[in-house]
C-alpha cells in the first residue's frame, strides 16, 4: 500500500496525538480490528516499555527474568517448559492473572502459575491461556518496564514457536538470549532477522560464559559481535555475557546480571518514551495497512462485474487447488527424504555394534591376558568393571561422531523444503495481487530450522547387570586357567548382549527425534501456509458475498468504502 508511509506525524504530536489518531482509526476500521486497536490504545495510555526475553529454546530466558526480578517465580527446566506469554510488570503486592483468550481473567496463586505456563501442565496451551500478567514489587521494574517471558522457539513444541513469533510485533524492545555453545545457531539467526523486522532496539545476552575459560569466552564474544554487526543496521551489539546459574546474592558472579539490569533500567528512563512512541507509532501504521488492505480488496470485488468476479474467484479457486496439491506432493517427497536418512539411521547402527564389538573384545581379550595370575574368585569381576567402563566410552565416541552428519542430513532436507515453500506462499500472492490489481506485502519467509539434538541414551538398563557371582557357578574351584577362560566367555556374552541392546536403544532415540522433529516441521508449515491462504481467501469471499446482493444494497457500502479508504489516507498519511 503505497499510500500508507510510516512517518513523523504522530511522533510530532506525542502520545495523545497517537492516542487521537488510535481513536479515529478504531472507527474507520472493520469491526475485526477492534480489539487490536483497543489493545494498542490501552498500551500507548499506559506507556510502559515492553521487553521482549526471546530466543530459541532451552537458552534460560525465564531463569533471566527470574534473576532480573531477584525472584524465582517463573518455572524454570531442562527441557522446554515455557508454553504462553507472561508479563511482568511493577506492583504491589504480588498478583498474577491469567487472561484467557475468550478475555476472561482469573487470579491464581504463585504455586498455581505452572498450571497455565508451562507445556507440562498447560500442553500446546490447551487451556487457552492469552497471557499471564504478573504484578511484582521488583523496584527494578518501577519506571515502567515491563519483562516479557516468551516460549522458545525451534524446539518440537511448534505450538510454542508459533506463541512467540506470534507476540513479536507487540514488544518495543528485546533482549536475545543465547548461550556460548554454540554462539548463535542458523535458527537463532533467523528469528533475530525477525525480530529486527519489528524493532532495532535489542540487547544481548550470551548466557553459560562461565563454562568458557577466560580465552574461549572472549572468543566467543569475538565471533558473536562479529556476526551480529553484519545483522544490526547501527553495527554495535550491547552483548552481555552471564553465567550459566543465575542466584540472587551480591557476590562478583552475578555482575553481568547487574550490568544488564542496570542498562535496561537507564534505557527505560531515558529513552523509554521515546521507544514506546516509535514503536506505537510502528503498530500504528500496520494497523492502517490491514485496514486499507482489506477495504480496498473489498472494494475492488465490489466494483468488478459479476459475471468477471466470478472468474477471478474460480480462478483464485484454482490457485488455492494447486497450492493443496504441492503441500501434498511436498509431503510425500519429505516422508521419502525421512525414510532415507531413517535407512541411514539403521545402516550406521550396524556399524555402531560390528566397531564396538570389535574393539570391547580386543579390550577384555588384554584384560583376561592381564589377569592370568589373579585369583578366580576376582577375574569375573575385573571383567565386569572393565566392560562397565568401556562400553559407554566407546558409545559416546560413536555418538559425538554420529550427532553433527544427522544433524547435517536433517537441516539440508527440511531447509530445501522451507525455502520451496516459501516461495510457492509467494506465488499465491503475486497471483491473488494480480487477479484483483492488488499490491500484497512480502510475506515473512518460512525460517531455514535449525536442529540442536543431543541423543541421551543408556548403555544397559540395569548397572549392576554384570555382577555374577561366579562361586554360584562353581568357578572358584576351576582351576585358574579354566576360570579365566569360563570368565572371559561369560562377559564376552554379555558384551554382545549389551552392545546390540546399546545399538538399538541409540537407534531407535535417532529416529524418535527424527520423526518428531519431521512432525513438528510440518505443523510449523501448515501454520504458516494456512496463515496466508486463509487470510486471502476470507477477505475475498467476504467482498465476493457482498458483491452477490441488490445493486440498492451495493451502491451505499461502496461509497462507504471509499470514505473510508479516503479517511484512511489522510488519517495515516498525515
């Protein structure tokens, strides 16, 4: 929409020229716009900061928050746990209200809070949570910042990826959380390009530093500074390296937690104002291009002869079959692409167990060698201890080898079909613009995934497995040469037992993470593809029900679209 520039006329006439402008659109716009709209207003009235903690999973942005607040309040895990959006603002005394998506708002208790958070006791949001508003008497937040705890995204949640990507374009600022291993992965990359879409004010924190020694962590701040000046139209990132264990007390670990507090809360007086203004002023202008987006297409099916718009609603018709047949065939051609790195999977167990075999025999081979003096009663067992030692070792060798090249496989298909549909949503716009002479805005591309996996497996269910007591066989009174034979056949049978169960146990977690990474890829994509193509076709089935009614009926809703597209201009043009 050409018409409509983002520019200085409501940062010229401050909050309550926006909040004028916020009022005048609410009427000029659709009636599905409203809440929004209302939503915005209440946010430039009450002109609070809103600060994004984004990032990818598993990365510590609700243990920031907690450490910001000096308080451990928000749940906090090893695995991804965060599900819904929470906001915590200044207030006394603690209060937390959680606020459903049909506007409901239910006070709970602090013990209550994971109930609705987090994916265990809230899965995929199942409950329908909007968001959870938090009031906290931390004096940190007092000058009107308020922390915003977002779910990660990229882990097999896709639900949770799609909450926060969701809730960028409503936050004025954000601080990006990463962690020193590694510095910033492909799917980091990607959603910081998103993010930049929606706002330029962005802090950094390279969370786990002190697992670093001094050198590897100025590397790494090195590296990360260097990649994010290429991203950052100003070129100089605010990076703030914390410890992997946030704790609330004075001592000399916590100065990077002191450090970021300090510089968001003298961002916040500052430049606070300023920020929310810019930024209000942003939402602003997408507010008016949604509006005149959807009257023009209205207007434009309104203004078409029937009989014409009957053509271009078959063909859009069309187009839309053809886009539900290439999901289809994308489908088909991931689950072959799965079914072969799945084989892959299979072959390298193989391999995995003949390697391992190979070389634990070779190992409790010199170890019987080396006890051809012992007493019988301790050669099993050193036998024992020995296996029990090893085969873990060999395993992880074989999976530290085997993690990266799966990892390899996986991002190049699934990037492949990420970029493939990226540009058919493309197509589908540029088609739907030109059957109804409509300019349509790029569509933000599907992110290339990333897949940070680390397989934990067990190497034998059962620890004490090798125990055998050998007087219970009578081995303690063979003679040591037959004991040590009998010995060294007992554990070499257990070995076999052990690596092919070893085998198996990696195997089958290779593929579990494989196919439920696949799952979680597909949903995102549906989402995203459905997002587009319901949108089209809705805006232009509503025009096209309008279009059908008495011409009496007609001429009126067409003058008042023009009305209100005129409006529209010089309310958003200035």
């Amino acid at each position: 929409m050409d018409s409509i520039r983002e520019n200085g006329r409501a940062r010229t006439t401050g909050i309550a020229g926006l909040i004028d402008d916020l009022e005048k659109l609410r009427e000029l716009s659709p009636e599905n716009m409203h809440l929004r709209i209302e939503e915005e207003l209440s946010r430039v009235r009450e002109g609070c900061l809103y600060l994004g903690v984004v990032g990818q999973f598993k990365r510590g942005k609700s243990s920031l928050v907690n450490a910001l607040i000096e308080d451990d309040l928000l749940p906090t895990g090893i695995l991804p746990v965060t599900s819904v959006v929470t906001l915590v603002r200044f207030g006394e005394p603690l209060s937390i209200d959680v606020v459903f998506e049909d506007g409901r708002r239910t006070a709970v208790s602090r013990a209550d809070l994971p109930a609705f958070t987090t994916e265990r006791g809230n899965p995929g949001n199942v409950k329908a949570v909007r968001y959870v508003d938090v009031r906290h008497p931390a004096r940190f937040l007092s000058g009107g910042l308020v922390l915003i705890d977002t779910p990660g995204v990229g882990s097999l949640f896709a639900s949770n990826s799609a909450v926060a990507r969701a809730f960028v374009p409503r936050i004025d600022a954000a601080v990006f959380v990463l962690s020193a291993d590694p510095p910033i992965t492909e799917t980091e990359d990607a959603y910081l390009a998103e993010i930049l879409r929606h706002t330029q004010h962005v802090f950094f924190v390279l969370n786990k530093a002190d697992m670093l020694t001094p050198r590897e962590r100025e590397e790494s701040l090195a590296y990360l500074r260097s990649v994010l000046r290429a991203r950052l139209p100003d070129g100089d990132p605010a990076v703030f390296p914390v410890t992997s264990r946030f704790s609330h007390g004075g001592g000399g670990e916590n100065q990077g937690i002191h450090r970021l507090r300090e510089e968001l809360a003298g961002v916040s007086v500052k430049d606070g104002k300023n920020i929310v203004l810019d930024q209000a002023v942003r939402r602003f202008h997408a507010l008016c291009r949604d509006a005149h987006f959807g009257y023009r297409l209205e207007l434009r099916a309104m203004s078409m002869p029937i009989e014409q718009l009957r053509e271009r609603m078959a063909a859009f018709e069309n187009a839309l079959s053809e886009l539900a047949r290439d999901r289809k065939r994308f489908r088909h051609l991931l689950s072959g692409e799965t079914g072969d790195i799945t084989r892959w999977i299979e072959s390298q167990a193989l391999v995995w167990k003949e390697k391992v075999t190979e070389r634990l025999g070779r190992r409790l081979t010199a170890v019987a060698s080396s006890l051809a003096h012992a007493p019988a009663a301790d050669i099993q067992g050193k036998l024992a201890q020995t296996l029990a030692a090893e085969l873990p070792v060999l395993f992880e060798e074989e999976r530290r080898e085997f993690e990266p090249i799966l990892k390899r496989k996986y991002v190049e298909m699934v990037g492949w079909f990420a970029t493939s549909l990226s540009e058919r949503i493309e197509r589908l716009k540029r088609e739907t613009a030109e059957l109804f002479d409509l300019p349509v805005e790029q569509t933000v591309p599907i992110p290339r995934p990333n897949w940070d996996i680390s397989l934990t497996y067990k190497t034998e269910d059962d620890p004490l497995f090798l125990e055998i007591d050998i007087r219970r066989i009578g081995s303690r009174f063979l003679p040591r040469r037959l004991a040590l034979r009998s010995a060294l056949r007992a554990v070499m049978d257990r070995m076999e037992r052990s690596v092919e169960r070893a085998s198996g146990n990696l195997r089958s977690l290779a593929v579990t993470e494989l196919e439920t990474s696949v799952r979680s890829f597909l949903k995102e994509l549906d989402t995203r593809v459905d997002e587009v193509a319901n949108g089209l076709e809705e805006a232009i089935r509503s025009a096209a029900v309008r279009r059908t009614e008495a011409e009496e009926t007609i001429a009126p809703r067409l003058e008042d679209l023009r009305r209100r597209i005129r409006e529209l201009d010089a309310l958003c043009t200035g």
